[in-house]
C-alpha cells in the first residue's frame, strides 16, 4: 500500500511546470517568423504585378481617335531590330500599329493598300542597368529601349516627321534564371507599349499642327522624347 505521504510531494510538482502558452496564441519567435514571411511574399508579389504589368502589357491603352475622312493613309513597316534582343521587333511593330490606328490621327494601312505615308524606324538600343543588388547578386534591373522612327511620303519620297523614342520598365530579378527571362521581356514589352503610345500621340500633335496645309506635310520634325516609365 502507497504512503500517503508521498502524495503532496506529487502535488507539487505541476506547480513548478512553466506555464502553458494560453490556447489560440502563438508565441513570439512563431509570430516573427510569420510576419517575415508575408513582408517577403508582398514584396515578390508587389515586384511582378506592379513592375511588369503582371501577364504582359495590354496593347491600346491610350484614348482613342478617329480618324477624319481626309486622315492621311500610312503604311507601317517592320521595324529592323539593331538590338541583341532577338524578335523585340515583332512585338514592338504591332504595338505601333495598334497604337497609330487608334492614337495618331492616321489611317493604318496594309502594305499591299495604297499609303500616302510611310513609317520605318530603328530598335537603336536595348540596355539593362542594374537597380539594385546585394554583394552576390542583383535584386532589381531595368529594361530600356530606343527607338527611332520616319514617316516619308510615298509619292515624292520625302520625310515629314522624325522622332526618337525611349521608354524604360522596371523588374525583380529572381533566383530562378528562367523566370527572370520571363520578366525581362515582359519589362521589354512593357517598355514597347509606352513608345508607341508615344510616337501615336507625337504624331497625332504634328497633324494637328498642320492641318491647314493644303497637302498635309511639313518640314521635318526631330525631337527625343523619353517616355514615362511604369
């Protein structure tokens, strides 16, 4: 049989446990680590949706305008790519396309279609400059592209309106090299878009200006106009 004397010494013993952590709090180490994760997930999240537009650029974003009856026909040609970015010219011709139809004041025409204009141009540049970075590796780039452009008459050959474009985009760079491709050539669309949102708006102000010339041309016009970057 026990001795009951034994019992009070068991008694005690609970009394010297730490005590227990209430039911739904977590401790402090666990709230810490918690709350680092979800800042670094926001960061990664903010650096993909806001710098780079998330799934790509969305052509046509500025305002629209209709053509006049007697808008000039312009024919848009592939633009020669002098960058080290293989088919950055495809995408960045559609986007001026795009854009001149519904920004320049312009009628954008096929080749094949008689044009009263004629725009061709240069992918002058594509750099890459470094944002940010830690002692091993970069954090944050940009993504800059030039772009220069002439409208010549088809008829007498002659040039109307110049102009040299530059619009840049800014990305994360990731530990996963496959994904950062991804990111860069979206930063390199995003950068595309704006120029030609640009170069349609320029032109669009240059027609305006000389809308009381009988044929429609002017003295040729050159000006470099960096655009906003996103």
């Amino acid at each position: 049989m026990r001795d009951k004397r034994d019992e009070p010494e068991r008694r005690e013993k609970p009394e010297a446990r730490q005590t227990p952590v209430p039911q739904g709090c977590v401790a402090v180490p666990a709230v810490r680590a918690f709350l680092a994760f979800l800042a670094a997930a926001a960061v990664a999240a903010c650096g993909y949706q806001f710098r780079v537009e998330g799934a790509g650029p969305t052509i046509g974003g500025s305002a629209g305008v209709e053509p006049t009856e007697d808008a000039p026909r312009l024919a848009v040609r592939m633009l020669e790519n002098k960058s080290f970015e293989p088919n950055l010219e495809i995408k960045l011709t559609d986007y001026v396309r795009h854009e001149f139809s519904v920004g320049s004041g312009a009628r954008v025409v096929s080749d094949s279609e008689s044009a009263d204009l004629v725009l061709t141009g240069q992918i002058i540049g594509v750099s890459l400059p470094t944002l940010s970075f830690s002692q091993t590796t970069t954090l944050e780039s940009r993504a800059e592209v030039i772009v220069a452009v002439k409208i010549e008459e088809v008829r007498t050959k002659k040039t109307v309106w110049t102009q040299t474009a530059k619009a840049s985009s800014e990305f994360f760079v990731t530990p996963d090299l496959q994904f950062n491709r991804v990111l860069q050539n979206r930063a390199l669309e995003q950068a595309g878009r704006l120029i030609a949102e640009d170069l349609a708006s320029r032109f669009l102000l240059h027609l305006e200006s000389n809308v009381s010339a009988a044929d429609g041309s002017a003295a040729p016009v050159s000006d470099e106009s960096p655009a906003k970057s996103r």
